[in-house]
C-alpha cells in the first residue's frame, strides 16, 4: 500500500509544479471521494424519502404530483449512479497512473479543467472534437 501523501488544508494544483505529481493526484483523489461520498450520502436521503412517500394518496391530483416527484427523483439518482461510475473510474485512473490525461491523445488535461470537472478524460480540444463528430453523426 502507498503511503499517504501530505496535502496542505489550502493546497491547490498549480501549473509551475510537475504535471500530476503525489500532491496533486491526493488533491484530485480526495476530492474525487468527497463528491463520491456526497453523491451516496444523496442517495440514501433519497430512497429514504421515496420510502416515507410510498403511502396511498386518495386526491388523484395528489397522487398524480407525488408520482411525477417521484418519477423525477429516480431519473435523479440514476443520473448520480452514473456519476458514481465515473467518478470510481476516475480514482482508477489516478491508482494506474493514467489520470489528467487525455484518452484520446494522451495530452494532458489542464488543471483547471480537472479542477472544474475531475472526472474529465479529454482536453478540452479532443472533447470539442468529440461532441462535434458526435453531433454530425446524430444528424445522419
């Protein structure tokens, strides 16, 4: 097992330090887990509440409401279990040493970009690209 790295409480990764060193993959790595750990935390609020809303609703306009809540929060937390996938995939990739960089051209990712959106795996350019060829695609 690794040994843990040190990281300042008001560490941030900065561009004049080497690219994806120990204190910058333990900022990305824990702060992949908080959102994790907040996503489940989420989660669970959320089966606890469709469970106290699971009692029969006798108004049709009530009941109709209620389902279309309900409705909304399953797509929610399915959005989140994707998430979570990703964001586990992400901490995979900071432990084979593959994280900040970009799957389809094996550049870097900018940290700012990383820092907005840790579980980011092309540039900025290659997602452009991406979305672009994605787009003419889906006109066919």
């Amino acid at each position: 097992m690794k040994a843990q790295t040190f990281l300042p409480q008001d560490y941030r990764p900065a561009e004049d330090e080497p690219f994806m060193n120990d204190r910058q993959l333990e900022y990305f790595r824990r702060k992949l887990e908080a959102w994790k750990q907040e996503l489940l935390d989420q989660s669970a609020e959320t089966l606890e509440g469709l469970q106290d809303s699971a009692r029969a609703v006798p108004d049709l306009a009530d009941r109709a409401s209620e389902e279309t809540d309900r409705a909304l929060e399953l797509r929610t937390r399915d959005r989140q279990r994707k998430l979570v996938s990703k964001i586990d995939a992400a901490l995979r990739r900071i432990e084979t040493g593959e994280y900040g960089y970009c799957e389809m051209t094996g550049e870097p990712i900018s940290l700012r970009r990383l820092d907005a959106r840790p579980i980011a795996t092309m540039t900025l350019e290659a997602q452009e690209r991406h979305e672009r060829k994605e787009r003419v695609h889906r006109d066919d």
